[in-house]
C-alpha cells in the first residue's frame, strides 16, 4: 500500500486572518423563542452599584438607578432579534416566548424569596410586575416568562411624563365643557390620570389577498320632476370585477385583552385604537424595571383566537391597496367575495403606554376614557354631555337656518 501524500493547501493563517474569518461568518441572532432568558426573576440591580433602587426616566425612555444615578437601557428588539428582517421569507406562525398560550391554571400570584433578606413576597401579576420586600425594601421584579400572560417579550417605555399627560387631557376636556354634563365638570380631576401598560400582540405578515365584486360606470345621467320634489336618476354600465394583491405588514398591532376589545355599550374601550399608532420599533427587551410606579393589564388571548382578527385587518389592508386600480369605475365597486391566505406570521408580546383618566357616569352606569398615548402625545376620549345643552344647542341652530331660510326667500320674492 503506497503511502498517502501529505495535502498542501497554503501557509498556515496568521493570528489576524483567523480573527478577520471569524468576523466575516454572522453571528446567529438570538431567537424569539426566548426572548428574556437571560434575565431572572427577583433583584434587578443597577450595573453599576448594585442597588435594586431603578425606575424608568420618562424624558429619556432610559432606567435610572436612584441611588447613583446611573442610566441605561435594554437592548432593542427590532435590532436584536432581526424583528424588521425576513417578513417576506416567513411561513407558518412563528410566536415568541411571551406569546405562547396562555395556561388557565396557572396562578396569577407568585411567592419570591428575597435575596438580600430571605423574607417571602408575593407578586400579583394580574395587577403588578413588581413588589417591594417590606423588611429590606429591596424590589423584587418578575422577568422570567411565565404562561399566564403576565409577562411580555418586550416594553414600550413611557416617554411623557404625568404632568404633561395632565395637560393633554386638561387641553381635551375644555374645549368640550360647552356641552359636558354639569356633575363631570364639577367632578373633573385630571391629576388623577394613571399611566398603564396595556397588553398588545405586534405582528409582521405576508399575505395575499383576493376580491371579487360589481363595479358600475356611469354612463348618464338626469333629473325628473315628482311632485314638488326633484329626483335624480342615472344609468350605468355594471361590470365584473376582480383583484389580487400580495403583501406584507410590519408591526400590526392587535388588543391582547378580551375587555379592551370588547366595544360594548358600558364603555368607551374604543378610544384607546384612536391614539394609534405607536412607534414600536423603539421597544425594548422585557424587563420589569421598566414598570415600577406604573400598572398594568396582563394579556388574556391567544394567538388562535386572535387569528380572525388579524386576518379581518389585513383584508382591509388589501382593499385599500387595491383601491388605486378601480378608479375607472366612477359608482364604486361593492365587493362580494373575499379571501385571504396568511402565508406566514411572527407575533410578539408587547407592552404599550398609555395614560388613563376615567369617569363612570352615574345615569346611565357607563364608563368614559380619556387615553393620550405616552410616546406621541394623542389624545382621544368621551366625555359625558348634557341632553337638554344638545336638544337647546339644536333647538337654537335649527331657528337660526330657518330664519336665514326665511330671509332668502322674502328677498327673492
């Protein structure tokens, strides 16, 4: 057997070549199936001192230890997951860790032993996702995901502060005291706003979408006289009409809450959608620092019941998309049918603020929101009024433009 001969492929690679290689090769990112792994539930202390002492600095968006003033910040979702990446490549549903389905029986309330002290304290994670230890003040955090929906992939920090919330809802509610209800007005105490992180899925996707339907052109049209009254007529030729568009969304953003979705008629829950959009690609890592001195909701639907929903909104994108196309057809066109087929998604739990002010209106037991969105400053909301200002404003209005009315005519007689 003849011996092999040595194989020659160069000379060796220098410290610095190897080190150029490595760098060429990207590194994976880290995936959303474990978004705050690296975190653990109890103390979060400052980098720098130590202290467990940290809050959120609404006029940075960045936490601060309190203690040496120390201020820093997680790292970008968008960024660190690739979250802006790839939306046209996804197939199937892709869902991040603080997305996974919620367990019934998973109790809200948790037991943490503190790790300056060992005294016990419990958390209630339906309201909170911090609690101070009542013998060494120390605050203990919950960051580690657990499957009752408490706690999210990432945190939208607040960015205006209380008081300027204050003065947004002060600004919204004058300019409507004309017509509000006298006992609103005497009970209107807009310090009492509360800033609460609300429970919202964002979703990228792709999707095609499909519509069929009639469109008519005008192809004449005329008046007859019908007694005293004049009516318009028109003729119009009716055509078949179809449409198909591909697409995708970034960063669609979708209640997590069954109460904050449901528009009924005790509450005004609709104004929170006005304040949209927020700018999510600034959120940030999940950590519970984030939420000291604020509320919060935890999220309480999963992503198969929210999938209706989704798919309702991105056939409302199609329609506006396609809307560019049907502007031969100058009667419009009714849709008849449509389909959507989701090719791919990637939902991420997510925190969103908002400062609150709310009013329950004793006649009729209905609940009234004033929202501003604490990263924009938009302000929306419903204030109870007074009926017999309406009927008077109406009454007043009306003998107004009949006089006018009136006037014209004896004029042109």
């Amino acid at each position: 057997m003849e011996p092999q001969q040595p194989t020659f492929d160069g000379p060796p690679l220098s410290l610095e070549e190897e080190l150029a290689a490595a760098k060429a090769e990207p590194e994976p990112k880290p995936s959303i199936e474990t978004v705050n792994e690296s975190l653990k539930d109890g103390l979060n202390r400052c980098p720098k001192c130590g202290s467990t002492d940290v809050r959120l600095r609404g006029s940075t968006g960045m936490l601060v230890c309190l203690f040496c003033r120390n201020e820093w910040q997680e790292a970008r979702v968008e960024e660190e997951f690739g979250l802006g990446e790839g939306i046209e490549e996804l197939e199937g549903t892709v869902i991040a860790s603080g997305a996974e389905n919620i367990v019934a029986d998973v109790a809200d309330q948790l037991t943490f032993k503190c790790e300056a002290c060992g005294a016990e304290v419990v958390v209630d994670t339906a309201h909170a996702l911090n609690a101070r230890c009542h013998w060494c003040r120390h605050t203990l955090n919950v960051n580690q995901q657990i499957p009752n929906g408490a706690v999210p992939d990432a945190v939208l920090p607040f960015h205006l502060t209380k008081e300027q919330a204050v003065e947004k809802i002060r600004e919204f509610a004058s300019k409507r005291r004309l017509f509000a209800h006298g006992r609103f007005k005497k009970e209107f105490v807009p310090e009492n706003v509360l800033g609460v992180y609300l429970p919202y899925l964002v979703i990228d996707a792709r999707a095609d979408a499909k519509y069929w339907g009639k469109g008519e052109v005008q192809t004449r049209r005329w008046t007859e006289k019908k007694g005293d009254d004049t009516v318009t007529y028109y003729a119009a030729d009716v055509y078949q009409v179809a449409r198909q568009v591909n697409f995708t969304v970034d960063d669609l953003t979708i209640e997590g809450s069954a109460e904050r979705m449901d528009f009924g008629s005790e509450n005004t829950n609709n104004i929170v959608n006005a304040i949209l959009p927020f700018d999510t690609k600034n959120a940030v890592k999940w950590n519970a620092s984030y939420l000291v001195g604020f509320t919060s909701e935890k999220r309480d639907l999963n992503v198969d019941a929210l999938h209706p929903v989704l798919e309702d909104q991105l056939l409302s994108i199609g329609r506006s998309q396609v809307h560019a196309s049907l502007a031969r057809f100058g009667r419009g066109v009714r849709w008849e049918q449509e389909q959507i087929d989701v090719g791919g998604s990637r939902w991420v739990s997510m925190y969103l603020p908002v400062w609150l002010y709310s009013y329950r209106q004793e006649s009729n037991g209905l609940l009234h929101y004033i929202a501003v969105n604490a990263r924009t400053g938009e302000t929306m909301g419903s204030i109870p009024v007074s009926q017999p200002k309406l009927l008077l404003a109406a009454f007043t209005v009306g003998t107004f433009l009949e006089g006018i009315a009136g006037a014209i005519l004896v004029a042109t007689a």
